[in-house]
C-alpha cells in the first residue's frame, strides 16, 4: 500500500493528468474553508494531501510514508 501511494504521488507530481480531469496546480486543491464549506468543493479534501509544492516537499514526505508503511503494514 505504501509503495502505491508513492508511485500515486511521484506520477501526480511529475506528470500533468488535465486531461483526465485531476487539477494540476496546487492553487486548484489547496483545502480552504471556503471552497470546501461555501462553494462545496469537497474533492479539495481527499486531493491536498497528494499535491507536493517542490522536489524537497515530496522528498521528505515519501521518505517519511515509506517509514511510516514499513513499520504499520506488517501490524
């Protein structure tokens, strides 16, 4: 599971995916309250926390997933 949510993020950070219909920057998924409260934008949610905003970002954040995965997956 770890290592697919990796390959998830790496392909939606390097790849642009428009034309399927997932937003390519980060301004179109950043959670605000107002877009997801008031103009009912609710896939901000479940798509902030797959949007990185540089290589450092996504560095650190998958390094501490698969950490994170190599000692839950076997529990």
């Amino acid at each position: 599971v770890a290592m697919a949510l990796l390959g998830l993020n790496v392909a939606l950070f390097y790849y642009d995916f428009a034309e399927l219909g997932i937003p390519s920057s980060l301004h179109d998924v950043c959670i605000g309250a107002g877009f997801v409260w008031y103009g009912r934008q609710w896939s901000r949610i479940l798509l902030a926390p797959l949007f990185h905003a540089d290589p450092m970002h996504l560095y650190y954040n998958m390094s501490s997933l698969l950490l994170k995965g190599r000692l839950l997956e076997p529990v």
